[in-house]
C-alpha cells in the first residue's frame, strides 16, 4: 500500500503542477490504475492539509523559504538509507515537502533504529 500510495501522491502532485483541474487529475488517476478510493482520498486529504497550513503559515509568519538544499554526507544518507533518502528527494523535487519538511523527516528517520528504519 505504501507503494500505491507513494504513486498516487506523485500523480496528483505533478498534475497539480500542471494546472490539470480536479476532474483531470480523478479521470487520469482512474484510467491508468485501478487503485484504492481510500489511497486517492487519503492523498488528496494529506495534500491539501499540507498546501493549507503552508497557506496560513506564510499568511501569519510571513517568512521567506530558504530555495536551497544541505546535500548530506555518504554517512547522513547511509544512516537514514539510500532508499527512504531517494524518497525524500523525490517528494521534495516535486513540490510536496519544502525545505524544512525536509531537514525535520531527515532527522525523525535517524530516531529510529537502523534495523527498523523503512519506508
């Protein structure tokens, strides 16, 4: 399911960055997988609990983003893993963690256990 999930999220993302409209997005996610309505839902709803919280934080705080990237060590990336770290790159390549989202999964993944870190 995390898979699924993982494929959806970057679905609706890049068509969201393409200006499709909601119906656009929900035919083109329908007619390539026959996936799960609750996987679609539950991306939808995590994506726009995301966008709408980044809406009142730069509403209330009014802060510029930092646009660049700390590259991490071999050891950071072999600490948290080449997988979960190619992940992480990949959300926020295409726009669905900025750059504090980024340094915060970074250092939640390294709380765990090696042995019991995955995706």
């Amino acid at each position: 399911m995390t898979g699924e999930l993982v494929e959806i999220l970057e679905k609706i993302v890049q068509a969201i960055n393409n200006d499709y409209s909601f119906e656009e997005v929900e035919l083109y996610i329908n007619f390539e997988d026959k996936v799960n309505k609750t996987v679609i839902a539950a991306a939808y709803s995590w994506i726009y609990e995301k966008l709408l919280r980044e809406y009142y934080q730069r509403k209330e705080l009014k802060t510029n983003t930092s646009k660049s990237l700390r590259i991490l060590s071999e050891e950071e990336i072999s600490a948290i893993g080449l997988q979960n770290y190619d992940y992480i790159l990949h959300f926020y390549n295409i726009g669905l963690i900025n750059n504090n989202e980024f340094d915060m999964l970074l250092d939640q993944i390294k709380l765990f256990l090696e042995e019991s870190r995955s995706i």
